[in-house]
C-alpha cells in the first residue's frame, strides 16, 4: 500500500496474537516497526520473525499503563528509527466475570491497560506528529464497546471510550494533518477466547453470519490500509471485523 515504506509504526501488544499477526504484515510492507509490550522477550521474538524475513523491527518492553515508561520507550524508538509516523494502540486485556462477581483491583488493572494504554500513548506520540503536521493512529477497540459483551462490563466500557477519543481526538487534529480511525474485532481465536470454552466458541461459531471466530491475520490487511496513504481522507470512522456478527450502517 502507499506511504507504508520505511514508515516508523509503534504497535502495542505485538508480541502475540492480533498484534503479532499485524507487526508481521506491517513488516512485509515495509514499515520499520517498533513492538511495544510487557513481555519483552515475546517482543523480540516477533522482531526476529520481521528481520528474518526481510524487514525492520526492534522490541521495546513497556507497560503501556505506566506513562513515564511509554515516554521513555517512544524516544527509544525516535532515536533508534526517526519521528513516528504510526501508531497501532492493540494491547488489551480482560477476565471475564458477571460484574457483580468483580473487584476494585480488577477494574483497576482493566482501565489501566484498556484506557490508560492508548491514552498514554496518544498523548506522547501525537505531540510530535503535530508539530510535524502528519500522522497516522489505529486504536484496536472491541465490538464490546459497540454492543456490550456479557461478563466484560469493564472491558466494554474501556472500549466504548476508546470509540469515543478516536472520534474527540480526529476532529482535534484533522487541521493537523493526523487522522485516527478505529478497528473492532470480534470474537477471536486468541488465548482469551480458548480460556472461555469450548461449549462458547462453539456458539459464537454458530453466531457468526461466516460460521467461523476470527484468525488474528483476519486484521493486518485494514490495519495497514488505514496507516497508508490509501486513507488520508477516512478518519474518526470505527469499523467491525466480525465476520458478520455485527453489522452497523
């Protein structure tokens, strides 16, 4: 796609699953990519698997709740690749429990990295791509935070929010030359997922219109068009990859 040549990309939890699966394609098409998450080791991993085949990567361990700590990973990043031209905000995490069921401790844990994640990040990258007067971001929501998701009231609220700062900060920043639009995944064969069951997968298998649960490779391909080129008009837009499951207009 165009413009994603050598165009340094910071992406958030992409040492496994969704974001694995998306700092591969961004290697394939070129962006130097910067993979941020707790799980440093997991992050070098997949740097390896991008430089094995061809690409440019390097790893950043960062807890993405922690604001000095992202601070402190995105000048790392700058200084080893140049300005950030991208932002893919992917890192999440969730227990799923009726709410009533659920604690402080937890909710704690589940806003820190849900919403403080991508907040910290924007709020240190965008700085930058303003004053350059371009930049592209693509925050990894949930289609809980469009129509609710039983057992993950916090999860859902944190990704509702998400939803709602992506549109705030597009019309913030359109005069700046930034757009920011927003991907929601449906149900996914991640570890969190298999963690629930298989009587539940079985039954999102029959929910879905496609008969299937997502693969992780089911979301680079979007995720690399909104950091490209091809999108500098689209911004402030949330769009659902569910194979059906949802379906907004």
């Amino acid at each position: 796609m165009r413009g994603l040549e050598n165009k340094a990309v910071i992406v958030t939890g992409g040492a496994s699953g969704i974001g694995r699966a998306i700092c591969r394609r961004l290697g394939e098409e070129g962006c130097v990519v910067g993979i941020f998450d707790l799980n440093g080791e997991g992050a070098e991993t997949v740097a390896g698997e991008i430089r094995a085949a061809g690409g440019k990567a390097g790893a950043y361990a960062c807890d993405v709740s922690d604001y000095d700590a992202v601070a402190g990973a995105v000048a790392a990043f700058e200084g080893d690749t140049g300005p950030v031209g991208g932002l893919v905000n992917n890192a999440g995490w969730d227990i799923a429990m009726p709410f009533l069921d659920s604690d402080l401790a937890l909710w704690q844990k589940v806003i820190a990295i849900n919403m403080y994640g991508p907040l910290n990040l924007c709020h240190v990258v965008l700085k930058g791509m303003a004053e350059r007067g371009s930049g592209r971001v693509v925050n990894i929501s949930s289609d809980a935070g469009r129509v609710g998701s039983s057992g993950e009231a916090v999860y859902a609220a944190c990704k509702g929010g998400l939803i709602a700062f992506s549109k705030t900060m597009s019309r913030e920043l359109a005069r700046k030359g930034i757009v920011l639009n927003t991907i929601c995944p449906g149900p996914t064969n991640t570890p969190l997922l298999a963690g629930q069951g298989e009587k539940l997968i079985a039954a999102l298998e029959k929910a879905v219109p496609m008969r299937r649960v997502a693969e992780p490779e089911d979301y680079p391909g979007l995720v690399a068009f909104f950091l490209s080129d091809d999108a500098g008009y689209i911004t402030g837009q949330t769009i659902s990859v569910s194979g059906g499951l949802t379906m907004h207009g």
